[in-house]
C-alpha cells in the first residue's frame, strides 16, 4: 500500500460532525484509500453503489430509515455515491441525525456528485480530491534516488496506481483506461450524444498541452460549435481529465487578458489518447511533457497541502510568456521548466512590472522541493 498525502488529512477530519467525501478521477484509489483508513473499525458499513441493492438502500429514504441502516456503525462508506438518486437529500438527513457515525463518500464524477450534494448537504460536508499518485508520495514510498532513475518511465507512463504497481502491464492498463474508464461518467451523467466528438476533441487537447488553446480553433478542428467545445471542456475538467489555467493580468496593457492553457491530471493518460508511448529520446514533445508533469504535480502539491495559491500562465502580446506564475497572500512566483542546459531568463517586462516576483527554473535537477 503506498501511502497517500492525503490519508492522514482525512483521518484528522474524522469525527468532527461532518461528513467527508472524497473526489476524483476512476481508478485512482479512492476506495483503496477509505479501505486502509477504516481498517481499524470492525463494524464498518461499506455501500457499493455500483450495486442495485446498495443504492436502494439509500434511495428515497425517511430519516428514520436511515437512522436504522447506520446506527449500529461506527463507520459507514458509501462508494460511488453519484450512482444514488437524490443522494445529496440523503446526506442531508444523515448528517442533521447527529449521530456518532462517521460517513464516508467517494464519488468519480465531481460534478454528478456536487450538483447532487452541494445545495443540500450545505455546510455538512468536508470534501478532499484525490490524483494519481505523486511524486512525493512515490519518494517516500521508496526512495529520491529510485524516482529520480524513474523519471523519464513517469514522464511517458504516468502514475495511475495500477500503472506505478504493475509497470510491465502500463500500456495495456493505460489504454483501457483510456478507453473505458475516460468517458463513462460524462456518457452516464450529461447524455453526450457524440462520444466520437469528445474523443476528437481530447486527442486535440492533448496534442496541445503546454501551447493556448483556442476555443474557436478546436471548434474548426472538430466540426462543433464553441459553445459544445467550451461545454464539453468543463466537462472533462470536472471529471479530473484535464484542468485549465488562465493568463495572469494586472498592470500591463500587452498582457494576454483571456487566454487559456489546458494539461491533463496524467502524462499516461495523455500519451493513451495520442498512442505514443515512445522515449523520450525519441519524441518531440518531450519538454512539453516534463512541463505537464511538474504543473500537474503542483497540483497535487497544493491540494495535498491545503494551499490556496492561484496558478497561472503568462504571455504577452509580443509572445513574451512564462510557464507558470504562482500567487500566494499577495507574493508573485515565476517558474519556467527546461529539461535541456539552455536556462531561460525572466522577460523583462514582466521583471519591471512585477519586480517583487520570484523566479525559479525548474529542471530533472532540482524538481523534488517544487513537487513536495
């Protein structure tokens, strides 16, 4: 079992009157991880509501109903809640009994689950996301050194669990993922019509990770309207495919104001979509792949570590840009990732209008304080 940030996190949030629930994409663990943390409980109450019977036992329920499914319980899991009908209602009851229970949610499809619960279960709630692996979450499972010597393997491949467990079988476990794990909440949840859009529209996105990203230019590219492309984007981001960062503007007239890049939770994922699994040697996208990785990683980072810091790119007019600018309590942080010798400088005007910001070059050198 290879230990997640976040496990002790939750466990320090048991108890406290709320309810927790957990988010994220299939297949990264989410049960897993809940199995582990109640494995000390003898009297756990698990739903699998995969299962017509668990959900059943959820579904339009009385208080009372409730009260008695989950009274004798010290802990009850409901997994992949978003499968029950109304289950933010039937939260909502569980919670307002006060009992000396505490309940545990996993859902798959962030936004089936927080349309369900948010406006019910309002104020009843902790809710945690969980990722792939990290990489920090690796070095402490084996070692710096090991991780370092796996670099370039996570580069192509990724860290889904399984893909990180069993590393003979990553291509096969990569592309089932891809294509049968990817799509199945949007297809379940929101009726899309045209799944051969959608997976247009994901290769696209990949094949773009690290460049803006024109709403118009994908519409073009895949026959739809901006609206759908716009639509089935936040789609994808809410189902923990890809995730978006906005340009960063304040003082400079030049500075892009609505840009747009979009990168996936997961390098592997991403190569799947594409089916190249090529070295690095041999590819021409390597540096945007190092460059998704890390961001995606300071992801992982910030939510592992509850921080607040807003993520951003930035570019100007002049097609002077910076890979990633970090605001934290008012303080500026540039970074550029290079994976090459070549170290880039801070453009000036961004150094004159910002003068304050730090800047920091990330590179397979120094990486692990900025993953950790």
């Amino acid at each position: 079992m290879i230990q997640r940030d976040i496990g002790q996190i939750i466990k320090n949030d048991f108890y406290k009157g709320k309810i927790l629930v957990l988010m994220g994409a299939r297949q990264v663990g989410k049960t897993t991880l809940f199995r582990e943390l109640t494995s000390e409980f003898n009297n756990a109450l698990v739903l699998n509501c995969d299962n017509y019977d668990a959900r059943n036992l959820l579904e339009n329920k009385t208080s009372t109903e409730l009260k008695q499914l989950i009274d004798n319980h010290k802990i009850v899991v409901i997994d992949e809640a978003q499968k029950v009908k109304n289950i933010g209602l039937s939260l909502k009851m569980i919670a307002d009994l006060n009992l000396s229970v505490q309940v545990l949610v996993t859902g798959s499809a962030s936004f089936a689950l927080a349309n369900e619960i948010n406006e019910p279960a309002t104020g009843r709630l902790f809710e945690y996301q969980l990722f792939p692996l990290s990489i920090h979450e690796l070095i402490i499972d084996t070692s710096q050194l090991e991780e370092n010597r796996l670099l370039k393997q996570r580069m192509i491949y990724g860290m889904y669990p399984e893909v990180v467990t069993r590393p003979n079988d990553a291509k096969k476990t990569l592309l089932n993922l891809a294509n049968n794990y990817l799509y199945r909440d949007l297809l379940e949840y929101r009726g899309v019509k045209k799944p051969e859009i959608l997976q247009k529209l994901v290769q696209a996105l990949a094949l773009q990770i690290g460049s803006e990203v024109s709403y118009n230019e994908l519409s073009r590219l895949i026959g739809v309207d901006k609206a759908t492309v716009e639509s089935y984007i936040d789609m994808l981001e809410k189902c923990y495919v890809v995730f978006r960062l906005r340009a960063y503007n304040r003082n400079m007239r030049t500075e892009l104001k609505r840009g747009r890049k979009i990168y996936f939770y997961d390098n592997g994922i991403r190569n799947a979509l594409i089916s190249n699994f090529a070295p690095l040697e041999l590819r021409n996208d390597a540096g945007a792949l190092w460059e998704n990785m890390m961001i995606s990683e300071r992801v992982k980072r910030n939510a592992f570590r509850q921080s607040y810091a807003q993520m951003y790119f930035w570019r100007t007019l002049q097609q002077q840009e910076i890979d990633l600018v970090e605001e934290m309590d008012g303080k500026l942080t540039a970074f550029e990732f290079k994976m090459g010798n070549k170290k880039p400088k801070l453009p000036k005007s961004f150094s004159e209008n910002y003068p304050d910001a730090d800047f920091k070059i990330i590179s397979p050198e120094n990486y692990v304080d900025f993953v950790s």
